[in-house]
C-alpha cells in the first residue's frame, strides 16, 4: 500500500491562510455528523459519493480531505490515488483534532454547505 500525503490542523489552518495555494476541503462525513458541524470552507461530499464526483476536482489543485478521525479519509485519500491522483492529502486526525486545537467550527449553513 503507498503511503498517503498527511497534514495535521495546524499546517491545514496555514494552507487555507495562503491565498496563494489553490485548496480544496472536502468533508466525507455523515449528512448526520456534518450537521454537527465543519470546517469553514469545506465542501460536503459523503464518502460514498467520491467515486462519481471525482472528476469534477481539478488536478492543479491541492484536496484535502476530512472526516471525524482521518481513518475513513485517509481510505479516501488512498482509493484516489490508485486512481492516479496525487494531490490528495488526508487531514490526520480528522475533525476531532482541529477541534481540540481551538480551531474553527461552524455550522453547516453558515458555511453554505448544504446536507
């Protein structure tokens, strides 16, 4: 198995600083733990979607995907790059380490994302 591109919450909060690096955030979570809440700036497309939208994320770009713990995104992580992707990178602890590092949290509507 290759080894997946990993960040943590910290390194994640300066990308989205830099205006500079095109990014993407993708939630794969439940409908029912995004209501809960995200990411600012995050898309919603639950795992189960990722093979048919795929196509629809741009190469030149930086895609970083979530979920609550990082396992399921980083299987995420991995699925795409047997797909021949290599800009794809799996937050390292999910949602629950940016959460335990005081970082943003906000609820879906506010950050247009719809469930």
């Amino acid at each position: 198995m290759t080894a997946i591109r990993e960040i943590d919450s910290s390194q994640l909060s300066g990308l989205m600083e830099d205006a500079d690096q095109p990014l993407r955030l993708i939630d794969i979570r439940t409908a029912g733990e995004v209501a809960q809440g995200v990411i600012p700036g995050s898309e919603f497309v639950p795992m189960h979607l990722i093979p048919l939208r795929s196509a629809d994320w741009a190469d030149d770009e930086l895609i970083v995907f979530y979920c609550r713990s990082g396992a399921r995104s980083a299987q995420v992580c991995h699925f795409l790059q047997q797909q021949g992707r290599d800009n794809v990178v799996n937050l390292r602890g999910g949602i629950i380490d940016w959460y335990r590092r005081g970082l943003p949290v906000v609820a879906p509507q506010d950050a247009g994302v719809a469930v």
